[in-house]
C-alpha cells in the first residue's frame, strides 16, 4: 500500500491542505525530531544497559549521552531542522545538552533513589527530559 493512500485515507491530505506552509514546516520539525530523538533515545538506553553490566549507573549515562549526542547533532542539523553545521549551531547544541545532560542525571538518580529499577529508571527520565531538549535545541538551532 502506498503512502499517499494511506495519508488520503486517514484525511491526513486534508489536514495537511489547510495548513499554512508555516505550519507545514513546524509539523514536519516535529516529526523529523521525533524520528531523531527516538533514535538518539534508543541508542543512548542501548548503550546504557549494556555499561550497566560493568559502570554505575551514572557512568554508563554519560558514555552512553556522549555517542547518543554526537549522532544527534549531526541528525538535528541535517535533517530535523535543516540547518548548516557550524560552530555557532555546535555551541548552541552543545550548551542545550549540556542543560539536558545536568537534567536527565538528576531525574535519573532522582528515580534510581526512590526505588525505581536501574533498567527502568531511564525511562520516565526520557519522559521529563525529550520535550524539554525538543524546546532547547530548537531555540539554539533556529535563532
């Protein structure tokens, strides 16, 4: 089955027809950010329980953020928004994960304290920490 078909059935066309090419881009930052960051998610909680047969939990956050936010940024600038790879891009990302990196080790050892598994905990963290980097790279990225 096609796309288009798909997206004609679902009046998603429709949808998409009323919306201003404004809009239209929006939405599709949205989407491709979402596509990204479930990547970047998926890798950097790979990366982690992996570590965790070996590294505490915090050390295997870090390492696994590290690899998770190189691919990210070249993801982000490329495809999310569609911006040049600079050195002001790369600060501004840099200073919003620096800002999401303080963010996910507190709310990960804030679960891992009251009791939440080592292999779970990430995930509520992913919960509080994804929408708030959407908002913090998109400001850095797009100014």
């Amino acid at each position: 089955m096609q796309i288009k078909h798909i997206t004609s059935r679902l009046g998603i066309d429709a949808l998409l027809a009323r919306l201003t090419p404004q809009q239209r881009q929006k939405l599709g930052e949205v989407v491709r950010f979402g596509i990204v960051g479930v990547l970047a998610t998926l890798l950097q909680y790979a990366i982690y329980t992996v570590l965790l047969l070996w590294c505490s939990p915090s050390l295997s956050m870090t390492v696994g953020y590290i690899l998770s936010f190189i691919f990210n940024f070249i993801a982000s600038t490329r495809f999310t928004f569609k911006v040049e790879t600079n050195a002001r891009h790369g600060a501004g990302f840099a200073l919003s994960h620096v800002v999401n990196y303080l963010l996910q080790m507190a709310t990960l050892n804030f679960f891992l304290w009251i009791g939440v598994s080592k292999t779970l905990a990430p995930i509520p963290m992913f919960c509080i920490c994804v929408p708030v980097n959407f908002v913090l790279v998109r400001f850095f990225l797009k100014k």
